[in-house]
C-alpha cells in the first residue's frame, strides 16, 4: 500500500506549480486555525465574558454564514476573474480584516459588533478556499487529481489544527483577557500576508478559468451561477450522492460541536486546553483520513467508501460519544472527523474531476452554501434545547440517527440516477 499511495504522491509534489498552490493553502489555512481558535477564546472562554449556548450559536453562525452569503458570489466570479487575483486581494483583504476584529477583541466589543468582523473576514476567506479548489486542476495532470486533492485539503486541514494550538499555546502567554485574545487574533494576519506573496508567483491565467460563460452583470451572474452549479450538481451523480451524505455529516457534525463545546467549558472544566487536546485527535482523524482516502476509493469504490464512512461516524457517534467522558470523546473525535474528511474528500475529487472547468467554481460555491447553513441551523436548534452543562444524550443520539439517514439518502441517490441515466436523453431535461 505505501509504494502506490507515495508514487503519484512524490509525481505531483514535484511539481513547482503545485507546489506553490499547496503553501499557499497551508499559509491561509494556518491563519484560518489561528483565527478561529482566537477568536473562539476571546468569546467561550473569556473570563470577562459569558457566553451561553444560544450565543455559542451566534458565534458559530458568524464562522459559517459567510460561506452562505459569499459562497455564490466567490462561484461566480471565480470563473469569471482570474483565480491569481483572486488570491492575492482575497487573501490581504483577509488579513486587513482579522486586524480590525483584532481591535475590536482588544477594546471589548461584543454582540453584533464583533460577529460582524467575523462574518466579513470569513466571508473574504470564501475566495481564497473556492480559489484553491478551484485551481488545483490546473497545477495537476487530470489522472493525479484525486491524490493531490487529498493530500492538499489533508494537510491543510492539519495546518488548520496547528494554527489552532498555536493560538491556544500564545495564549497562554498573553493572558486569557481581552487585551491578550486581541494580541492571538493579530498574529492570525500572517498567514493572509503570507498567501498572498505566495500566489502573487503564479504566472497569470495560469489557474483559470479556461473559458468564460459569464453575464456582465454581476448580480445577474449570482442568480445563475446558483441555477448553473445546481444544474451541474444534479446531472452528475457522483455529485448528488455526495451532497446528500454531506448534509448528514455537517448537520450532525454542528451538534457534536456544540455538545463538546460545553463540555469541555462547563462540564469537564477543561478550558481551552481541553478544547486543543479534542482539536489535536481531530487532526490526527483527519490526517489518516488523507492518506487512506485514495487508497480505499481504489479498493473499494466511492459508493462503499462513502458508506462507510457514515457508518462508522455513526458507530463513534453513539458508542463513544453517549459515555462522556474525556478519552472517549477524544476518540469520537478522532473518528468522527476522519471520516467526515472521507466524505469531503470523496465530494471535492468528483467535483472537480466530473464537472467542467467552466462551471466548477459555482458548484463549489453551491457546496459551501447549503453545507453551511445545514450546519448553522443544526447547531441553533441543539442550542435551543441543550442544557448549560452540555450533557446531551438525546441530542447524540439524533446525531446518530442522520448520519445513518444519511447513508440511506445516498444509497437512494445512487439508485435513482443510474435508473435516469438508463432512459432516453430528453428525460433528464
């Protein structure tokens, strides 16, 4: 196993071009983890705040809904610009804005105020992530696309996890209070700085679009590219399969996140060392969940993978999850993301392998959108009900019940189009 999976491997991250892509994506997901986590500290686990589970919600909303309100118009215009560009301005206009909610952390805004900092910077990091996928493509040849996806989205995944523990451990030398969360979230700006110097030696047009099929008007270009990567999403049933186990993972993932949240902060009174050692296991999922993917889809096909990795997720959820107690949470956690990066990784490489250049950064941007607000919704309904402690059974349990949903709608999803694919051409429309 190890001589097949490293041989493309070695094969792609010869290659300069990918190369550069790939840092770039470590650069800005670094920050990203950075951010996050910073700004999770300012709010959770501040002493000079308080924030219960309905704005633990808000919170997450903030982080999320920008891919909603962004994610159409990055599609669009991501093929429509030139993707260099776009990763340049993108990425400092990022770093500008982590800087202002830096200064609003510091002078002890909250509320809307700050939420709106964050939309804006996650927002702007719409671009950068559509970006990316968008252009990997282009740096590799076609047959090497899969491998490469999983190695980049992997390890920028665990650049993630290190920004976070990053931000965990200067926090530790800044202080808790708002004057030293403020400090964390600066230091996030480097990785948008440092993204953009990297994509800057990108030769130009060289990460597309190859060709344009875009209106002039940019809202009209919007409202299309929604249709459009609509369209493109629901005539390749790869894609349609994926999107159904994605919504599962995501809407089960968000209460999983929230339960955990409030048990570190109130049940285990873990802090956020508590909260960076579930970060840590997470990223360990994920990781191993990057080098098996290729390797298991080849063995046993996307559809079987796919499957089991909602199985498993569904295992982990209830088996380690309804007990409790730190080391089985810290195994669900290892178990749950990695198998949600399987899916992910499953979902991005028939994306980018079964739908044409012209319409791939609207299916992406489509991606974003209903993945995210699933997952804010999810979470602002569990927050509704889940009590301060965070000790939630029957909340696992549903989360339990729609990854097993999940696998069913898949299966359903498969069927139903190899049974379109066998009519005549006019009826799929």
């Amino acid at each position: 196993m190890t001589t097949t999976a490293t041989a493309p491997t070695r094969a792609f991250v010869r290659d300069r071009d990918f190369r550069r892509l790939l840092f770039t994506r470590f650069s800005a997901h670094w920050g990203n983890g950075m951010y996050q986590a910073g700004l999770a500290g300012a709010v959770l686990f501040n002493p000079e705040r308080a924030a219960d589970a309905l704005a633990m919600a808000g919170g997450f909303a903030a982080l999320l809904l920008p891919y909603s309100v962004v994610g159409p118009f990055a599609g669009a215009l991501l093929d429509r610009w030139d993707r260099r560009r776009v990763l340049i301005f993108a990425s400092l206009l990022r770093s500008f804005t982590i800087l202002a909610t830096a200064v609003a952390v510091g002078a002890g805004a909250a509320g809307i105020g700050l939420f709106s900092l964050a939309l804006a910077s996650e927002g702007v990091s719409r671009f950068i992530g559509s970006g990316l996928s968008a252009s990997l493509p282009h740096v590799v040849e076609e047959k090497s696309v899969v491998a490469a996806n999983a190695f980049a989205a992997t390890w920028g995944s665990v650049l993630a996890v290190v920004g976070g523990g990053c931000a965990i451990g200067l926090r530790e030398l800044t202080g808790a209070d708002d004057a030293g969360s403020a400090w964390v979230t600066a230091v996030a700006a480097l990785g948008g700085i440092g993204a953009a110097i990297l994509a800057a030696g990108f030769e130009r047009g060289l990460l597309g679009p190859s060709a344009v099929d875009e209106p002039p008007n940019a809202v009209l270009a919007v409202v299309r590219g929604l249709a459009d990567g609509a369209k493109a999403a629901w005539r390749t049933p790869s894609v349609t399969a994926g999107f159904v186990a994605l919504f599962a993972h995501r809407a089960s993932y968000g209460i999983s996140l929230l339960v955990t949240v409030l048990l570190m902060r109130n049940h285990f009174a873990a802090g956020m060392t508590g909260l960076g050692r579930m970060a840590a296991f997470a990223g360990a999922g994920i990781l191993v969940a990057g080098l098996l993917t290729a390797w298991l889809i080849r063995l046993f096909g996307r559809l079987r993978v796919v499957l089991g990795a909602l199985v498993l997720a569904a295992v982990a959820q209830s088996a380690l999850g309804l007990p409790m107690t730190i080391p089985t949470a810290l195994l669900a956690a290892f178990l749950v993301t990695g198998a949600g990066q399987v899916l992910k990784l499953c979902v991005d490489s028939s994306v980018q392998l079964d739908v044409a250049d012209e319409a791939r950064g609207r299916v992406f941007a489509l991606y974003d959108t209903l993945f995210n607000i699933t997952q804010v919704a999810a979470v602002s309904l569990a927050a509704t009900v889940i009590p301060d402690d965070g000790v939630s059974p029957g909340l696992l349990i549903a989360a339990t019940v729609l990854y097993l949903v999940g696998a069913a709608g898949h299966l359903l999803a498969v069927r139903k189009r190899r049974t379109s694919d066998t009519a005549p051409p006019l009826a799929l429309g």
